[in-house]
C-alpha cells in the first residue's frame, strides 16, 4: 500500500492558518470606526507647557575689536560670525548673552594708555631682519557699532553689560553701548548699580526682569551679597521671573570647577559663586546664569531653580585664546514655567575655531564636559544631562 504524499497537505493547514491570523487582526470595517494607530508608550513625549517661556543663553560676544588696531577684525566685516547659530537665538522667546566689552566707536583705554617716558626714545637704525609684532600686554575691546545689527539680526533681546571689560573706555564707552543698544530695542542689565542694573521684557503675557553682576565696583558686585537680595527682591516685585546674570570666578582652564568659597584672581574677589547664586534665589531670582571663567563649568539645580555657572566663550574674534576648553562653547535653552521653576532644557554643543566664531558641534563635546563638570562639582544637586543635550530635573 502507497503512503500518501504528507508534505503538501503540511503546507495546505500551514496556509490556512496564517490566513485565518491575517483576517482576525484586520479592523472590522463597515462599521464607520477607522483603523486605530498603535503609540508604543516609550515613544511618547509629554506635552510641552503651552505658557512656558524659553530663554536661550551664551556666554562672552565681542565680535571684533580694531583697538589698538585692526589686523584682529573678522573677515567681511563680521557679516557672517553669527550665521550658524541664529536660527536658534531667533527661535527662543528670548536670546541672552555677555556683551564683553563696550560698543564704541573711539577713545583711548585709560588701562591701556602707554606710559610717559621723561626722554624721547631714538629712531632705532634699519635693519634687514623685520621685527616680530610684540605680544598683546593689555586687553582693552570696543566693539564698531555699527556691530551692533549683527547682535540685532541674530535674535538678542537682552545682554548683561556688567563684566570687567564694560569699562575699558571709561564712561564714554559704557553710555555709547547704551546708546546703540537703545536704538536697536535690546534690553540690557548691569551697566550701574543704579538705574541701569535691571531690564525689564515682556514675553508671553509676562515680565521677566534681568539682573547683572559683576566682580567690580561700578556695577552690582557678587561679593555684595546684601546688596544682591535687595535687587533681586525688588525686580521680584515688579516682575513674574528674575533672572541673575553675573560675571565672576577665576579665569582658564584650570578654573573649570568651581569651588565652595570666594574666589582670588589676580588678587581680585570674583565672588564665593556656589553662595552667591542661592542667595540670589533665597531672595526671589528664578534662574542664575553665569560667565567669566572663558570656559566651561557645570550646573545644578536648588529649589527647582537652574544654576549655571559659567557658559564660556561664545563668539569671540581675534583677541581670545581658542584652544581646547577654551574653544568649547554652547547654546543653552532654558524653558521656566510660569512661577519660574526650571521644567528642562537643552545643551546645544558649539566651539569656536581658528581665530573665533561660534559653529555648531555635532560631536557633542561641550555636552560631555558640562555632565562631567557637573556630576563633580554638585553631586546631589546635578540634573540629568541626556547624551543628546537634553536636561532633565533629578530627584534630588
């Protein structure tokens, strides 16, 4: 007797059973109810707080300085130093940065005046070996202002001018930056302890209120902590956020971290930071916002309030040594809720090259090394920095 061909027959219930799966995982139709899409839940993004304000941020602009003379001004008149990262400075609801330095169009730095000499110096002879140039010993930076629109085009609405270079052409130059700023409808902080210590903005149906500090006497000082609260809470009265601009803290890539008490450069106080920034928000500010150090530091997060100590060097051309720590840069957006507690944020990674201007960086190193900065510094009160830039409140 023949044993049937059993293979085929396999096959045939094998094909009416993927059939059979295929039909009963079909919608029914006919009934008016249109297929529903399957959302895996890890894909899913909570809904950003419509009433939330974003606040991008960086660290020391100075765009090109022709003082004493010219040979570090940018390429076609600094045009294009801004180019790359105006789409996001334009897109926040408001761009912030460290103007390092006045807007003006002339004068003499005081600092940087040669000193008398009781006899004329003689012609030194010719020689057949041309002199090297001789190194900078005095930095003094006015910025043309007609530099000014660039800042303008790329999307600032406010900037702190309370750093130690704001006064490098005397009050001439402070109230020409003040002037040109004026003109262009761009807010600015810290030009005096006075009158001009706060700007004030009106975003999104709220007023959000700046601060500027400084380590010197001229402007608000950030070893002056009693004076801080008495600012802070004032603006805190007339606004609905208040946010801290200072420049302090050492200089170089030796000052990275940032330590638990005042600190000396070159004989300078440049603020105990880690104190100064909660008592400012003990006082009323919602978010502090730091630079000076021309590099890098870390951030953390006290009383639902972001920290950031210092945002480095941003786009500067010609006069600033760019290498390694000091060429990392970024872009950090800050969105703040309506009580101006910190919701997250991003880190945007830049570096500057050659002689300067900031380019984006997708390799992300800046973002790396404000996580590693970050973790070490404030071990408890670090946010969570994702791998892409993403910021995150711990549970801390």
């Amino acid at each position: 007797m023949q044993r049937p061909h059993v293979l085929p027959l396999i096959m045939f219930s094998f094909a009416l059973i993927v059939l059979s799966s295929l039909f009963a995982c079909q919608p029914e139709l006919g009934t008016g109810m249109q297929p529903t899409k399957r959302v895996e839940a890890a894909t899913m993004t909570p809904t950003p707080d419509p009433n939330a304000i974003t606040i991008a941020a960086v660290g020391d602009i100075m765009l090109g300085s022709p003082f004493p003379n010219d040979s570090r001004m940018p390429p076609n008149d600094g045009v294009d130093l801004l180019k790359e990262v105006t789409p996001i400075l334009s897109a926040a609801d408001i761009a912030f940065g460290n103007l390092e330095g006045p807007i003006v169009d002339g004068g003499m730095s005081e600092k940087c005046k040669p000193p008398a000499s009781p006899t004329p110096t003689p012609t030194p002879l010719p020689s057949a070996t041309p002199k090297k140039p001789e190194p900078i010993r005095c930095y003094a930076f006015r910025m043309p202002t007609r530099y000014g629109r660039y800042l303008k085009a790329a999307g600032f609405d406010v900037l702190s001018v309370a750093n130690n270079h704001a006064s490098d052409f005397g009050e001439a130059g402070r109230a020409s930056t003040r002037r040109t700023l004026d003109a262009l409808g761009i807010k600015y902080a810290g030009s005096n302890r006075t009158k001009y210590s706060t700007a004030y903005l009106d975003v999104n149906g709220r007023k959000v209120a700046f601060v500027g500090f400084a380590h010197n006497a001229l402007q608000p000082n950030v070893n002056d902590l009693a004076f801080a609260k008495q600012l802070v809470a004032a603006a805190a009265k007339k606004a609905d956020i208040v946010v801290v601009s200072f420049h302090g803290g050492a200089e170089g890539t030796d000052a990275q971290h940032v330590p638990q008490q005042t600190e000396l450069f070159f004989g300078e106080k440049r603020g105990n930071l880690p104190l100064f920034a909660r008592t400012v928000i003990d006082a009323g500010a919602d978010l502090v916002l730091g630079h000076g150090p021309h590099v890098l530091r870390g951030m953390e997060i006290y009383k639902d309030r972001l920290i950031e100590y210092s945002l480095g060097n941003f786009a500067t051309y010609g006069w600033f040594i760019l290498r390694a720590e000091t060429a990392l840069s970024m872009i950090l957006e800050i969105d703040l809720a309506q009580d101006g507690k910190f919701i997250g944020g991003r880190i945007g990674a830049a570096r500057q090259e050659g002689r300067g201007g900031p380019l984006l960086d997708p390799s992300g190193e800046a973002i790396r090394k404000i996580r590693s900065l970050s973790q070490a510094d404030f071990p408890s009160t670090a946010p969570a920095i994702s791998d892409d830039g993403t910021i995150r409140r711990t549970a801390n």
